[in-house]
C-alpha cells in the first residue's frame, strides 16, 4: 500500500465488494443517428452495493474513550480552534514537514512490496526516536536485513538532484552500517563514479559499502522467496542482485500549498 | 523603534534555523506549521557524516524559550495579502484538545484509542493512535482530527461525499439528495458530466478500486425523478433587498443567484444572451450525455426560488455593462468561454466548412445544425474535440476522425469518453496538426497535415510534439472543426474599463470572495479560470455569492 | 431482563464452552420498558455476529428474536426453528464452521477478549448518540460509516488481541507470529510496533537476525 502524509491505512473488510459498478450503456447500434443518453444508470441494487464499497474514511471518530481514561483531565475537545490577522514585515516561506517527492517509477517496488521504503522513511528508522528504535528492521517481517540496497529513484536527473541524494544515501549507509552486524550495504547510482572520484573519495572507504555506477530499472519480488530482485544497467550491461531490503532515494517536492503561497507572493521558497 | 516582525512559514529544518537566525538577529519571529510539533532530527544532504554524530538536530528547545519566537503548531496561513510593503496573513490555529501543561505522558489515552493510522511523523512507517504524540523528542500530545475527508476535501464544492454515499448504503435517498444539494444545486446535471476529483482523490483505490461517486449522485437524483416528486429549494426567512444582476446562466451564475436566493436575496436578475439556460451545460454538452430536460429541471428549481432569468440580452449590445452597475448593488459576471480559438492556419477564413467547436456543438444543441454529410475532421484532444466527434458521429457523418499533435497518452480528454468515442466508431489520428486548409469554389475540401514526433518535455510536463519536415500529407473532408482551446469573450466590457484582467483574458479575482477589482462587481466560472469542469464553475458562483453577501451587508 | 442488558462477551463465553449456540428472544421495538434497551441489543448483537463470521464461526449460532409475553405460541415456535437450525449445523467445530476443534476454540477466546475490552464495549455503546445527536464533533454518523468503524475496530482488534494471547504464551518473532496466527507479516510487524509504542509489549534478544517480542513485565 502507498504511504502518503494523511493518506489512510486500509484493512480490507470481508463483506466489501472489490470490484467497482460498471455504467450500464446501451448498444453503439442504439446511438446511430440520434441523441438518446448512452448511460442509463445505477439500478438500485448496484447503486446500494457501490455505496456499500465506501470505507467511511475517518480517523478520530469522536469516541472520547481517550477522554474518559485521562487521569489528569488533560483532554479537551471543546478546545476551540483559534483565528488570528496579523501584520508582518517580512515573509519567509520554508517547506513544511511534508516531505513530499516526486512520483517514484512503479517499476522500482515502492508502494507494491512493504520491504522497498523511500530515504525519508529510512532516515526516520535510523533515528533513535524513529518507529523501530533506531534499528534497521524490514518492514516486511520485521528481519533485521544484511543485503541492503539504496537506489536512486531518478537516475535521469542532472547532478543538482544526484549529489545531495547520493550524499543522503552515503549518510545512511555509514549509519546503518554502525548499527547493524554482518551487513552488506550497495549504493546504485549513474552518479557513483564521478562521485568517488571528484567530490567524495573518502566514501569508497566506508566498510560494508559498494558504491555501483547504474541505472536501477526494476525491483521484483522473488516468487520463490521473499527477497528482492534489483535489476540495473551497470557499467558492462544489465545485472541482477538479490536483496533483503530496498531503500529508494527520492527527489523532493514543494507540497502545494507550499508553492501556492510562493506563487502568490511571488516569492522563493527558502529550502535547508 | 519596534522590532522588525517577520512571518516563517514552515517549520522544517529550514524554517527552525532561519527562526533562530532572525530572533538572535533581534527580530520578532512568528514560526507557522502546519504539523502539531517542529521539525525531526535529519540526516545531511550537504557533507558526509560519521556514525556517532549522525543527526543535525534542530535545537527545538531553544527555539520555543526564545523570547523572540512565537510558534504556532498545527496551524495554516491563509488570506495572505501584500499591501504597501506589509504582509497580512490570517493564521488559523488548530486545536490540540489536549492541555499539555495538565498531561503526564501516561500513554493511556494511547493504549484505549481505537484508531490505528499512519504515523505521519514517522513517513508512515508505524502506527499512531488518533490521539498521540507528534514529534517523540518533546511528546506533546494531540488528537488529530481532519477537518474532511480527501473526497469531500478535493471536491471543489466540498461536498459531504462520506455522509451522501453513506445514506445511499442505508438505503436512504431522500436524505441523501438533500445533504448534496446543501451545497449544490445541480445534483443531477452534474451526476452524468462530472469527471470527479473525488474519485481520483479516493483511499480506496489503493485497496482495489475508487468508489463511483459521482454516478451515485445521479442515481439519487434520478429515484427523485422517477418518483416524480417535485422538491423545493428552501430561502431563508430573513429577506434582503439589494439587485443583484447576474451576468450568465451556467453553472457560476446559476449556482450564484441559487446561494444568494437561499440567503434571502430577493432581487436577482440573471442576463442571458442565448435562449436556453446551463451556459456550457446545455449548448457545450451534448444530449446524450447530459439530456436537456433533466437540466431544464434543475434550472427551473432554480427560478421557482424567486430568480428571475431572462434570455436572448445580450450585455453591450442589449444593455450596456455601464446600465448595469447603475442599476444593481452588486454584478457577478459568469459569462464563461465561448469563443473557439482559431488554428492559425492558411485557409481557415476562406472557405464555407470550418466551424470551431464551440459553434458547432451550440448550433446542434440549438436545433440550428441538423444533419451532417461526408466526411468530418476534428482536431484536438479534450474533451471538446470528443464530444464534437461524437455528436458529428450522431448527426450522420459518413466518416469522423479526430486529429491530435500528440499521442492518446497525452490526450486532456477524460480517457473513458476517448474510449467511448473509438467505441462508437470514431477513427483517431495521432501525431499530426494541421498546416493549410484547402477549399475550392468556396468550400472546405481537406486539409494539408504534417506528421508530429515528440521531443522534449514543455511547461505543462507533456512531451512537446515537432513537426517531421517533409512529411505533409493532405486528407479530403467537408467540414473540419478546431477544437483547440476556448477563451473568453469580453465585448460586453465597455472598450475602456478598469477591470484587471490575467494575460488569458480572464478575470484578475481575490481568492477569497470572487471579487473584482471594481468594487461591488464579482466574477466566476470559465471566465476567471478559462476553460475547466463544471463542478469548478459551481464552486466559483458559491465562492461569490459569499463575498457579494460580506460586500452587501459591510456596505 | 432486558436484553439491552446482555453482554455480546456472554456470547463468546458461552460457545466457547461448547455451546451450540446463542438465542436471544426480546420484546419488540417501541415496546421497550427502558425506551431503546432492544434497540441497541440487536445493534450489539448484529456486531458479534459479524465477529464470529470474521473468526470464522458460523454466524447463525447467534439469533435475535423478537416476542411479546403474551405470544406463547410463538416463543415455542422461534425457539423450535432456532434449535431445528443448530441441529442442521451441527455442534461447534465439526463441520458447520469455517473453523474446526480445537483452533475455534482458541479464536472464541480471542473474540472474548475482544468484546470484553473497552475499545469494543464503548465504541458500541455510542451507536445511538453517534447516529443521533453526532459524536464529540457534532458529526452524525449513517449506519454504514458506524457499521465501518466497527468492521475496523473487529479487524484490527482480533488481530491485537491474537498477537497479545500467543505472545502470553511465549516471546516470538513477527515471522513466527504470522506463520501462527496467518495474518501478512507485515501487519504483525505494523500491530507490533504499535503495541509496543503503547507499552504492552518489549523487544527481547535477536535471534538469527529476528528480533523477539514479549509481552511487556507488567502486562504478563
């Protein structure tokens, strides 16, 4: 399942019909030469079965059970939201917390296999107060991996995107690298060469990390097994490796309304 | 000399440093998020790093002790406006409901929360519980609430699309029409023509497949009509008796008079240059897809609310702009895009058999444009150009083909009319424009095309189409139809007039209340936006009819 | 008593100590001493059904009926049909369940827990105030968006409560927790972190790269 910043996390239910209702038309025959209405509608029965498929997405519902267990008397729901005008000199625009990125290739597994996670949610793994205290876990079965790949995710872009994104990637590596035992970590990039070699030597140093000049094209889940099958074009031709867990680096987006408010001020958004 | 103010909006690592930076500066910094807590630890993008000092992290504690920093967490800026070199902003604060000085981080208001969802701190990777701490490194707890859901939040009307679908799951119809006409007026009309954000918007699309929201609409409507049950738009009791002169019957206009009817606006005139009414929706929308009776229904529920509409005047002609504004409080001006923008090739004003879309299609829904003979060429790929094909298709031409520079991929069309239309038996043609047309004795007899490639990408993210030279080839046709773009028509504007206008010939409006530059005059639909969907259009005529009644009753 | 009174962990109880099944017979609607006590018991019993068929227990094994005092006739009847349909399903666990002796039993024990714990007790109990006068934000919910809500609560909550009966067991990867309770491994993984988060369970030593959880020292 996708992730996305107030998305929902579904559980499919039982009685929930998969398939959505399908228009009933009449026949091209029946259009010929006048102007009836193709579509005729809903029956009812379809019509209440469709609307059956709607999950009622809500998160807080309301329930106040969490109200009732304060001890402390902490909770409040009548906390009124609060309206404030105000008046300022100047405005810097900043990204939010979203964390938003470019679409990623479907092709490369994110969001069809739990175990392919993107830089941002393994920057938050990593992290000591992150959802597994800091340890690298696959979020498939919960395995500690030791076949780790990180891969960019837009290996068509310019240097501008490769460098930050392959120095997140390095970063993450050496972190990973120093929590975890018997790890293997390789970075695939069309950007490692020329990285090692003009602005990071001391990257090639780093044990444990293969640094590959490639292009990732897709990442498949074994049939066999629950490992994952990383396709690139390398230096010499397409190559297949296995691996535990893929960490795909993204390129960052301004959330809309982010970009709105700097379309309208007409004004850079100032980014770290 | 007071301190210098200034507004950080965003509190990512960005934003906290830049807040320090201006504080320690001596600023007065207000620091805006719109997440409950400050930004996370991260990792460099700009150095490589050892293991042991691994995380640059924010100093949040510093941040919130400083005496020059305000934070307003899980808040929103908006109505933001730039006036003689100071930035006014609205900030809406959101509420935690929970008081952080009175918790004890016990975690059992955690522990009983039934609600599992994506931990948005952790990108998703865990589970929180509707009420929770955000940011682990200060737990301030929040209960997060979203004031919609995504459907409902997409929709450019907001409509309450949980609780309507919901209804028609308890099998309650009645009530389930009355909840979506609280917010709009056309649920049958815009049952069969809208290309629904809502479903693209949908979560369960990534279980297996969105909901059919918007047929679900029609089906509600329709019982309605099938029952024959004649419904009534309620006005409020509290009447107001300012003229308001309403510029178009299509969806802003109409949708306007209706909220302002409903508010208890007694006085409502609505100027319509053709004889129909639905602007768009009747003359641009062919019968089969949205039958004009069910319109002329929605219309009429519409006029029994006391708004007076009255066809065949056209404003500039009939009546002056200027008579106008002397006559009303306040003018909405939904006048649409009704002028087929030209292909801009030899040719194209010479012969007899070129007709833009957005004439043809009115002229076939007017009754004017009967009968279609040979073979009919139209080019474009949104939904005009389909439309137009298959109503050609309908009116008997022996052959219909649609021209389009790009690829099917590329096409604005909604991809299940293209369906439709190639169903019907609509012939595509890909990858090619048109160069010259060719007439004899007057009249179209085909067209000069070139055969397109794709190259780069352009503005819009499409692959720019370029010609392959060499490759012109001429196909025959008797009526060919430019479905390229429409714009809007002004000429009902004095020629000297003040109005801010975009560089499409739009309206310049506030975001906020649809107002123009010209106090007491409101704009909205295709005429601000250019071309789009009707729900748009509608959302537009709403978005006014609340600013003319603030400018009304601050008068 | 009135049947608003009878608590759906009774019912779990009750067919996990081999009973064939549960009939609840109650006056009709609008004839009810306490206004809405049948009401909300078939609210509450039209939910533990769906949580036994979701366990895989034959829901038929749970009926509400309806009956004034002075119909004896009809009494006899219902109870006639009710015992008619068990003998055609036969006793729990052989045959007439998804679920055969002894893992329907184990669930039932599950499903008890689930409908003893106040998660189910108090999101139930606001049915009539949610689809009335609107929850804690005044937004009043349609049958099918609280029937949606219970789905989710019976789904996630069997699922917890599963993890947390085997892990009273002994301490287990998530991998050995799937295998066991066949539900996605990445669900575990996701069910416990959370319970985790919560304080019910900690994370113990790894073995052979898997971690093992166990429940928390105050919860065994």
């Amino acid at each position: 399942m996708i992730y996305e910043k107030h998305g929902r996390y579904i559980i499919p239910f039982d009685d929930v019909p998969s398939q959505r209702a399908v228009m009933p038309e009449i026949s091209v025959e029946e259009r010929k030469g006048n102007f009836v209405e193709v579509e005729t509608g809903f029956p009812e029965e379809m019509a209440v079965n469709e609307a059956k498929r709607c999950l009622g997405c809500r998160r807080c519902l309301g329930c106040a059970l969490c109200w009732a267990e304060c001890k402390p008397e902490a909770i409040d729901f009548s906390m009124p939201d609060e309206t404030l005008d105000l008046e300022f000199d100047e405005v810097i625009i900043t990204p939010a917390q979203d964390n938003t990125f470019e679409r990623l290739d479907k092709a490369l597994g994110y969001g069809i296999y739990p175990h392919v996670i993107t830089d941002l949610q393994f920057e938050r793994m990593l992290s000591p107060t992150g959802p597994t205290d800091g340890l690298v876990m696959s979020p498939l079965n919960g395995q500690i991996p030791s076949r780790l790949a990180i891969i960019q995710g837009h290996p068509e872009e310019d240097e501008n995107h490769l460098l930050p994104s392959l120095i997140l990637g390095v970063n993450e590596s050496i972190l990973a690298l120093h929590k975890t035992e018997e790890l293997e970590v390789t970075l695939v990039s069309p950007f490692s060469d020329t990285f090692e070699k003009d602005y990071l030597p001391e990257a090639k140093k780093v044990k444990g990390l293969e640094l590959v000049n490639g292009k990732p094209l897709s990442v498949k889940q074994e049939t066999d097994g629950l490992g994952l099958l990383l396709t690139y074009t390398g230096t010499d031709g397409e190559k297949q490796q296995e691996f535990d867990m893929i960490v795909v680096l993204t390129k960052p987006k301004l959330s809309s309304d982010i970009s709105n408010l700097s379309k309208k001020l007409n004004q850079e958004v100032v980014s770290a | 000399m007071e301190n210098k103010k200034t507004l950080v909006v965003g509190a990512g690592p960005a934003g906290v440093r830049l807040a320090l930076e201006r504080a320690e500066a001596g600023e007065q910094v207000t620091l805006v998020e719109k997440f409950p807590s400050l930004g996370a630890e991260r990792i460099p993008r700009n150095r490589l790093i050892n293991a042991e000092q691994a995380f640059d992290s924010p100093d949040l504690e510093k941040v919130r002790d400083h005496k020059n920093i305000t934070i307003f967490p899980y808040s929103e800026v908006k109505r933001v406006t730039k006036e003689n070199g100071k930035i006014k902003a609205r900030v809406i604060k959101h509420s935690l409901r929970v008081d952080n000085t009175k918790c004890n981080d016990c975690k059992a208001c955690i522990r009983v929360c039934p609600v599992n969802m994506f931990d948005d701190f952790n990108e998703g990777l865990g589970f929180r519980t509707a009420v929770d701490y955000f940011n682990p490194i200060n737990a301030e707890y929040n209960i997060f609430k979203e004031d919609m859901p995504v459907c409902q939040r997409t929709c450019p009307v907001n409509l309450d699309i949980r609780g309507y679908v919901g209804l028609i799951a308890d099998g309650k119809y009645a009530e389930s029409l009355a909840r979506i006409r609280e917010r709009l007026p056309f649920p049958a009309s815009i049952g069969r023509v809208c290309p629904h954000p809502c479903e693209t918007a949908c979560n369960r699309q990534y279980l297996d497949e969105p909901i059919s929201i918007c047929f679900l609409k029609r089906f509600v409507a329709d019982v309605e009509i099938e029952a024959g049950i004649e419904p009534t738009y309620e006005t409020a009791e509290k009447k107001y008796p300012e003229k308001i002169a309403i510029i178009g019957a299509g969806p802003s206009g109409l949708t306007c008079a209706h909220d302002l009817a409903k508010m208890g606006y007694e006085n409502i005139k609505v100027f319509e240059a053709l004889p129909v009414p639905g602007g768009y929706l009747w003359v641009g929308i062919p019968e089969y897809r949205l039958p004009k009776k069910i319109l002329q229904r929605e219309v009429d529920l519409i006029a029994k609310m006391g708004v007076e509409i009255q066809y065949n005047v056209r404003i500039g002609k009939d009546i002056s702009f200027e008579e106008l504004r002397n006559q009303y409080d306040a003018i909405f001006i939904g006048a649409g895009c009704h002028r087929g923008l030209k292909l801009r090739v030899p040719g194209e004003d010479e012969y007899e058999g070129i007709i833009d879309c957005v004439t043809f299609l009115r002229e076939q829904a007017l009754g004017i444009r009967k009968e279609g003979k040979g073979k009919l060429i139209v080019i474009g790929g949104g939904n005009a150009a389909i439309d137009s094909a298959r109503v050609g298709w309908r009116m008997g031409y022996d052959e219909v083909y649609i021209l389009y520079r790009r690829t099917r991929k590329e096409m604005p069309a909604n991809p299940w009319e293209v369906d439709a239309a190639e169903h019907e038996g609509v012939k595509l043609q890909f990858l090619a424009a048109p160069v010259e047309i060719l007439g004899e004795n007057g009249k179209v007899v085909g067209m000069k095309c070139i055969k397109m490639e794709l190259g780069e990408p352009d503005a819009s993210g499409r692959r720019r189409p370029v010609p392959i030279e060499g490759s012109e080839y001429v196909i025959e046709a008797e009526t060919i139809v430019p479905a390229i773009s429409q714009g809007t028509d002004l000429s009902f504007l004095p020629e000297e007039h003040d109005f801010k206008l975009t560089r499409w010939n739009t309206f310049d409006i506030d975001e906020e209340t649809g107002a123009t530059n010209i106090p007491g005059v409101f704009a909205g639909g295709d005429v601000v936006s250019g071309p789009n969907i009707a729900i748009r259009a509608i959302a537009g005529g709403k978005r006014a009819a609340l600013g003319i009644h603030e400018y009304l009753r601050s008068k | 008593m009135c049947t608003g009174r009878i608590d759906p962990v009774w019912v779990a109880r009750a067919l996990k100590r081999g009973l064939d099944g549960f009939l609840i017979v109650g006056c009709y609607f609008g004839d009810c001493h306490y206004i809405s006590g049948n009401v909300q018991a078939k609210a509450k019993m039209d939910m533990t059904r769906r949580l036994l068929e979701h366990i895989g227990v034959n829901g038929k094994r749970l009926s509400f009926q309806q009956c004034s005092s002075g119909e004896g006739a009809r009494f006899a009847e219902l109870v006639n049909e009710f015992d008619q349909q068990i003998r055609e399903i036969g006793p729990i666990g052989e045959g007439g369940d998804q679920l055969g002796k002894p893992e329907i039993f184990e669930k039932l024990q599950i499903a008890e827990a689930v409908l003893g714990g106040e998660k189910m007790r108090w999101v139930i109990g606001k049915r009539t105030p949610f689809m009335e006068s609107g929850n804690m934000y005044g937004e009043i919910f349609t049958e099918h968006e609280f029937r949606r809500a219970i789905d989710m609560i019976i789904v996630e909550e069997t699922e917890t409560q599963a993890i947390l009966h085997s892990l009273n067991k002994g301490a287990k990867s998530v991998e050995q927790l799937s295998q066991e309770l066949e539900i996605p491994s990445e669900r575990v993984f996701r069910y416990i972190r959370a319970l985790k988060r919560k304080g019910f369970v900690e994370m113990g030593q790894i073995i052979e790269r898997n971690p093992i959880y166990q429940l928390a020292s105050q919860e065994v």
